[in-house]
C-alpha cells in the first residue's frame, strides 16, 4: 500500500498553492488513520504499533506499566486525528470500525480497572511522574474543544467510573514548567463537568505557568523552543475559551495577550512554502507548531493572521511530511524528521508519539465560514519580499527569524541556549537545509567546533593544579575529541549587526578564555560572520555550513579554491557556498555518516584553523556563508559579496578588535564588541 498522501482534485481556486480546503484535510485525516487501523483488527484490538528498537521507549525488558504508556500514547495521539472526525460526522470508519465506537471503548477500558489495557493508578507506581499525565493533557485539550467527540457518548454511570483514576492522575504530581499545563487542562476538564477538584492546586498550577512568560509571546521551557507555541499558546488558548475565560478571567487574559504578541511573528518560522524548521527537541512532532495557525482564529478579536496566508502555510508544513514515501515507517509516521533517524528521537518517544504532530487538525474545529476555510490561499509578505532578505528579533527569547526572499527559505538564529545540544545550539536552523547531528571529528554544519591542543589538557592535566594543589576531572581522551559551544548568549542588535557569544567551554575550566564573540550581517540569501576569537591557549577550530544529504547514494558535487579561500557543494536543488577570506588557514569538506536528516550521508564544507602557540592572539574570522534552493551556479558577484574589511584593534568606542566593512552593495557596517560580556542576555 502507497504510504505517501496525494492531493487529490485539488481546488485552485480557493487553494492555488497548495490546493489543499477543509474537504482536504478531512482526506488526509482518514488517510493517516487508515494506515494506523491497519494495526487494529476489530473493535476490541488495542491500538499497539510495532515497537521501534533504539532508544525509544519500551524497552525490553520494560515493567507491565511502560507497554500501557505506550498504548495509552497511541491512543491519545491518533485521537489528535480521530476526534475531529467524529467531531464532524459521528458515524465516521475507518477500515470498517466506527471511529467513535472504538475510541470511546478503549478509553473507557483504559480509564477503568480490570482490562487488560487499563491504565495504573499512581499509587501503584513509585512517586514519580509518567507519560501517563501528559497523554491526560493532550486527550482533555481535544475534549475541552470538541466535547461532542466522545465525553457525551459515555452514560453518566460510565464517567463517574472513569472520573476517578482521572482525577488521581489530575491531582498527582507533574515536572516542571509544560507539564503543569497537563493538568491543568485534565483538572479544569473535571471542574467543567461537575467534578470536585482541588481549586487550589489548579489555581497554583495556572500560577506558576503565568510566571514563565518571557515577553514576545514566549515561555521559558528548559530553554527556549516549539513548546512555548504548542503547549503554552495552543493548549492555553483551547483551555481559555473552554474554561479560563469564565473561570480564571485573570489569568485567561494573560494567556490571550501571549498569544496575540505571538502571532506578530509565528508566521516568520516558516519557509514560503509552508516548510517547519527542524529546531529544538521532539523533532519527531514535526508540525505540531503550525497548530498556532487555527488558534488565531480561536483569539477574541478580529484575526490576527490573514486566513489564506495562515491556511497557506499550515497545509504546506503538512505536506512538506505526509507526501514523502520515506516520511512513514511501518506504515506510520516515522520517528525521526523526514525518515526515521535514531540520533534525532529522546528516550521518552515511543512508536505513537510522532501522532502529536497533527495538532494543527484543530483547524477541522473552526466554524465553514471561518476565514482560515473561506480566504483566499495567498503568501503574505513573500508576495512583495523579492530578493531582500527579513529580519524579525524577538530579543526576550534570544530568536532572531530571517525570511530569505531569495531563496524562499526561514531560518531561526538562537541567542539563549543553556547546553551543547544540536537540537539547540546550532548558529542558525534553515527549513531547507535541516540540521545536522555533531561529529566529533570536526567540521560540525553550521556550528563552532572546539579542539583543545593544550598540552596539559591532552596529558589529563588540571590546569589550575599548580597553583592550587587541588585535582578537577579532565579526561585526556575526551579532550581529543571537537566539541561544540556549552552555551550560547544573546547579546542584542545595534545598527544592523546582531551579536551573541558562542561558550566553548565553562567555568571552572577557564570558561573566559573559551570565547567566540559572534556578530553577523544578514544579507540575501546569507549571512556575513566576523566573529571574534577569544581562546586562550592552544587550539583547532572549524566552522561548518549546512549539511547536503547524499540523496539515493550520490554524493554533493564540490568545487574548493583554495586560493581565493572558497569551497562550494550542490546537490539537485540546493547549493550552498562558503567564502573565509579573513581569520582561517583553509577550507575543505568532508563526508558525515549517520548525522543528517534525511540521508545516511552527507557533505559539509567548512573552515579550520590552527593555533599552537602558547598565548594565542584575539582574531577576527570572517565567513561568508551562502545558500540556494535551485540549481543555478554560484557567480563572481555572488560569491565577493564582500568589498573590503578594514581591521581595527581599538575602535573608537574603545572596544578592542573590531571592523568596519564594506559591502559590493555600498552598505557599511561597523562590527564593534564594546562591553560584549555586559550585555548577556541568557
């Protein structure tokens, strides 16, 4: 059976980019439910997909509880699709079993004790939390705004004996930040219909999500990341119009006015076609973001986003997945990004869990005439953005989102970042060149990769032993290996040139002599760096673009000129180019296994350089890197963007090591790193 979905008489009229109306989405609905009930014999037959060996959860070996976690997911997560249907047309099947029959079966079953599939009680389980809590929140999200879907299918005897184990899970203890909004939503489901509920817990947990709110519409979560807009906004928004407003009007009005700053920019992360950036943890959720899209027409209010622009870009964040053959595994959704990828999935995923990426079905909720259904596909500000290049900066977060008119392609440029974890600490994340994993034998994509050559740490030394007599561990082998920055600093925007700070390493390892100051210029499809290294002993240092896949086996075509210090690399629809005229020793590339989204190799071109004296000078390194989404060749013009760059060791700020640039275009700029460190923003 063909996995891949097809658009079938698709309506351009109303859809000319992707003819993709309402009628659409409730094909594609059926289409993935389908492949999922080809797991489902009958109506008795749990929802329970092929384990997917790896990392993901259960593993062998795994108590009775972590396999009803698994199925509990799966069964939550297709409802994600499931309920919107029957929310629509009660009678609906798939593969001869009424979607709502069987749904309300196996929760009931799940939800009480003595079957086979029923979930624990948490006092059955050592105090802790579980993946249970989350699945609650997600299922009552979906019953909070289609109530008809399922709750008022089952007899009042019937939720009586399921409001119980509920409202254990609803009262148990959560982690922090998002998930409290599980149960928030699972308590407030209770509260609605008629249930006692302890208020004040709720009122706590409401609370402590108010108190996250960073500003621009974010949330702290760990970091900064697609949570703050799925959970944070999309939840919070359902819980509003279902509950907050009437309840909790306070802290509701909170929540609307996030989520109204946030659609200032949501439209921002995406491609021109609709393309997600792969950014942030859980990549296997995919789209789940673009559920913001149907929330701006949930907002009190006239809508904030234009319908056909809104439209136009969530069905394309779609079908950017649901139409690739290698998007599915075992028939669903793989665990991964474009194919199933183990190093891109957490041990807390299981084989269902990529079913959260169909949030955005919310949509199917919203009234026919509801100007996401009714407007007019169109391309928003792509219409008119030609070959300039935008930029957006949501400076509470630490984002700064670039729309390359050029080349159609966004791109998400973190400031904030706390770990060294690719999913986050990568210089820039492009919707057509997705991320790619570290390699620790150097030339990382699109990152700073970090070797020390310092004698004492390649003996194991601890640097600061002879003056303090004190050992700290510091592994030998491990110091051989290029790292990537421990955590990156956002540094604000002034005349046009942002500025962060990459952390090589952190204290107490000397973490101020393992500094690269980072400024950068956008320009047309690009970005000009003249960052500032600042690392104070021996050392190797690579600079990576993008990562090409190697497509059906073939390998990226690559040019180096060593000469004029530029090396460039196509494959059939993308070409990317790397210019280091200032600050590096050479330019090369080299092959990745096992690191890219979507095939098992890559190529990435990159600069290195090498210090091996004692006290290494500051230096400035300038690169030019540069990308396409078409197969033109890279022209003279293109690639000496840059006029000249006029080095200064004190500017007239006072700041030390800094430059004045001039680009082909006429346009100047003034790199200067003046109080750098004051201004961190993390």
């Amino acid at each position: 059976m063909k996995n891949a979905f097809e658009v079938k008489n698709p309506d351009l009229a109303l859809s000319p980019c992707t003819g993709m109306t309402r009628r659409h989405y409730i094909d594609l609905a059926r289409h993935l439910l389908e492949r999922a009930f080809t797991y489902v014999d009958s109506i008795e037959t749990p929802l329970n997909f092929p384990i997917v060996p790896g990392k993901t959860y259960p593993q062998p070996a795994a108590p009775d509880w972590r396999y009803r976690a698994a199925e509990f997911e799966a069964l939550e997560r297709t409802f994600t699709l499931a309920g919107p249907l029957i929310h629509l047309d009660p009678e609906t099947t798939v593969n001869g079993i009424r979607l709502r029959d069987y749904y309300c079966l196996q929760f009931y079953r799940a939800f009480t004790p003595g079957h086979p599939n029923s979930i624990p009680c948490p006092e059955d389980l050592p105090d802790s939390n579980y993946q249970f809590t989350c699945e609650f929140g997600g299922l009552f999200k979906t019953l909070l705004l289609m109530p008809d879907a399922l709750w008022t299918h089952f007899t009042r005897e019937q939720q009586d004996e399921m409001a119980v184990l509920i409202s254990k899970w609803a009262h148990h203890r959560t982690t922090q930040n998002n998930w409290r909004i599980f149960n928030i939503i699972a308590l407030s489901f209770l509260a609605k219909h008629g249930y006692a509920i302890d208020d004040a817990l709720l009122e706590s947990h409401l609370l402590w999500i108010a108190s996250y709110h960073s500003g621009d519409g974010w949330y702290l979560e760990q970091t900064y990341n697609y949570y703050s807009i799925s959970l944070f906004i999309v939840y919070t928004t359902i819980w509003n119009r279902a509950f907050g407003d009437e309840r909790y009007p306070a802290i509701a009005e909170v929540i609307e006015r996030s989520a109204c700053k946030l659609m200032e920019s949501i439209t921002s992360f995406f491609g021109r076609d609709g393309y997600i950036n792969m950014w942030s943890r859980s990549i296997c959720y995919r789209t789940w973001v673009s559920g913001a899209f149907p929330v701006a027409f949930m907002l009190r209010g006239e809508p904030l986003l234009d319908g056909g622009w809104a439209r136009r870009l969530c069905s394309g964040s779609l079908l950017q997945f649901v139409t690739r053959e290698e998007f599915y595994h075992n028939g669903i959704p793989s665990l991964g990004f474009y194919g199933r990828k183990e190093y891109m999935v957490q041990d807390y995923s299981c084989a269902g869990s990529p079913f959260l990426m169909f949030l955005p079905f919310i949509c199917l909720a919203l009234p026919e005439d509801s100007p996401f259904w009714t407007a007019k596909e169109n391309e928003g500000i792509w219409e008119t953005l030609g070959n300039r290049s935008r930029r957006t900066i949501l400076e509470r977060p630490g984002l700064a989102l670039v729309n390359h008119g050029k080349t159609g392609a966004s791109e998400i440029i973190p400031g904030k970042v706390y770990y060294d974890d690719p999913n986050y600490s990568k210089l820039a994340y492009n919707t057509h060149f997705p991320w790619e994993d570290h390699d620790a034998a150097g030339g990382t994509a699109m990152e700073y990769a970090f070797r020390s050559l310092d004698p004492r740490d390649l003996r194991g030394d601890d640097v600061n032993f002879y003056l303090t007599g004190k050992t700290v561990s510091n592994d030998a082998t491990k110091n051989r290996a290029f790292t990537i920055s421990q955590s990156m600093m956002f540094n604000g925007v002034r005349n046009g040139v942002l500025y962060r700070q990459a952390i090589m390493r952190r204290p107490p390892n000397n973490g101020v002599g393992y500094i690269v100051d980072l400024a950068e210029i956008v320009v047309p499809g690009g970005v000009i760096r003249i960052d500032r290294a600042r690392l104070a002993f021996e050392y190797e240092l690579t600079l990576g673009h993008f990562g090409l896949p190697h497509l059906h086996g073939s390998p990226a075509e690559v040019c180096e000129d060593p000469d004029r210090m530029t090396v460039t690399a196509s494959i059939a629809g993308r070409r990317i180019a790397l210019v280091a005229p200032l600050g590096w020793d050479a330019v090369a590339h080299r092959t990745h296994s096992g690191c890219n989204a979507e095939a098992d190799e890559s190529t990435v071109i990159y600069a290195s350089k090498t210090r091996t004296d004692k006290n290494p000078p500051m230096e400035l390194m300038v690169t030019v890197l540069l990308h396409k989404t078409d197969d033109t060749p890279w022209t003279d013009s293109e690639l000496s963007i840059v006029r000249s760059v006029e080095v200064h060791k004190i500017m007239p700020s006072g700041s030390a090591l800094g430059a004045c640039i001039t680009l082909n275009s006429g346009e100047q700029y003034e790199i200067d790193f003046k109080d750098i460190d004051g201004l961190r923003m993390c």
